[in-house]
C-alpha cells in the first residue's frame, strides 16, 4: 500500500499536479512565468502533497456479523482483515482509528500512529462480540461529522441495513473528501443458499422465522442477492467508493492482495 495515497489538498511538493488560472488573491510566486510568456495569461502550478494517512476503520459488530457456516463467522474474518490492514498503515507510520458498531458505537479507539497502537486495537476487537442491530446510516453520518480532516474510511461490513441510508451515509462521506473503501463481507451460505432439507430460519436483528424447504427459495433468493450487490456495486461506482465483496472462506491475503493491486489499477488509469 506504500504510495498509493496522497494528500486530499493541495501544497508545496516536488511533484507537479495541475495548473489553474490565476485569481486576485493567489500568490504572484506560484505563477507560471513561462506559461505567461507564451499565452499572455496569468496560470498558477498547484502541486501534490504527501502526507501521512489517517485513516479509519469502521467494523460492523452487530448481531448479524456473529453468522457463520464454516471456520469463521462473518465478525471474526472483519476483525482479523481490519487488524490486517490497521498493521500494513501503523507499518508505514500512518494514523489509524476505529469504530466498532452496532445501533451506536459500541468501542472506540483513537487515531494513532505508533506501531504498538496495534495491540489497543486487537485487544478492542477482540474484546467487542456481535450484539445489538445495525445503525449503518447513522453511524457513517457521525464518522462524516466528526472526522473532520480527510482521510480514507475502511468499512468492514455484511451492509445489512436499510440501503438508501447506507448509500446516503457513503456519499456524505465521499462529499467530505474521505477515500472510503468498502469490505462486503459475506459468508458461503449468504451468498450460495446451498441448504439442504427442511431448514428452519431465524432472524438474527429482527424478530421473525420460517421453516421450510429451502430450495422452493434459492431461486428467489439468489436473484434478491445478486441484485443487492449489484445496485450496492454500482453506486459505489458513482461515488468513486472502492467495493469489493469478500467470502469469509477467502484466505486473508487472497482479499487483501485482490484489493490493493485492484486500487493500484484505478489510481494508474486515473493519473494517466
């Protein structure tokens, strides 16, 4: 991940970024003389600035995170993928924080940069077990409020809450100059409905069950799945919010490794 982020401003650097024309208050030192000579108008050079990172992560801890069907339930593989990823920033001297929700925060640990942040970090997540429904909007909406210097959010989450108040919650976000990357995670059975026989169903956040035949739904369920990463893919998309969906039967490196050389090609497309 090392140089792959850069400042959401503009400063001194020694790497040019762009010029714009100039305006009655900019500084005559920043104008590009030699642009002058040629074109007879005023430009002045704004240029990149690199800086350390703050980034924040944001782990769903609610009651539909505890699910899970093989090694790992949907809590345990955020957890271990935001630890991952909090080691690869605290590596490379950025700042790291995080949130763990459910309807409100549930813990919640500083921006730091030292590397022995990590362990305030694990020992929080490791700490904080699945309770309580999903307030997903809501708590987007505050991290948009109170981190108020831009930085990147890391969402880890089953996004099972009401969608127009993610998506909402995304894009102030984004309106804020945040780099949000978004971590859909998803067990196999979520994803594959690969049941077999007379299943019993019980909601998880919302009271409620069935019992029934469980292939009379798949094919049903499978379409309302696919449609819901689908639109929640597309509207990423349209807000320049990284998304990728991750099976908590996905090796860790396999996640990470996709999504970082995925990052890699968007930031070289772009500055092309």
């Amino acid at each position: 991940m090392d140089g792959l982020h850069r400042s959401p401003y503009f400063g001194q650097s020694v790497e040019f970024s762009q010029h714009r024309e100039y305006v009655p208050g900019d500084e005559a030192r920043h104008i590009d003389w030699k642009v002058w000579s040629k074109t007879d108008r005023y430009y002045v050079k704004l240029f990149e600035e690199d800086t350390n990172l703050r980034t924040t992560l944001l782990v769903d801890g609610s009651e539909s995170m505890s699910y899970g069907s093989g090694a790992m339930q949907k809590a345990d593989y955020a957890a271990t993928l935001a630890a991952a990823i909090a080691y690869l920033l605290l590596k490379q001297q950025d700042s790291v924080g995080m949130t763990v929700f459910g309807e409100g925060v549930r813990a919640a640990v500083p921006h730091r940069g030292q590397k022995t942040h990590l362990n305030t970090l694990l020992s929080t997540l490791g700490a904080t077990a699945p309770a309580e429904k999903t307030n997903l909007g809501a708590i987007l909406a505050r991290t948009a409020e109170e981190q108020r210097r831009r930085g990147m959010v890391v969402l880890l989450s089953d996004l099972f809450h009401d969608r127009d108040a993610t998506y909402n919650g995304l894009r102030l976000l984004r309106s804020r100059g945040h780099d949000v990357l978004v971590f859909h995670v998803l067990d196999d059975e979520e994803l594959d409905f690969d049941f077999q026989g007379t299943t019993r169903f019980l909601g998880m956040e919302e009271t409620g069950e069935v019992t029934c035949d469980p292939r009379s739904l798949k094919k049903g369920y499978l379409a309302a799945m696919e449609s819901f990463i689908e639109e929640t893919r597309k509207r990423c998309a349209a807000n320049m919010i990284d998304y990728q969906v991750v099976r908590t039967s996905e090796p860790f490196d396999a996640s990470l490794s996709r999504f970082i050389n995925s990052r890699l090609g968007f930031r070289k497309s772009v500055r092309r």
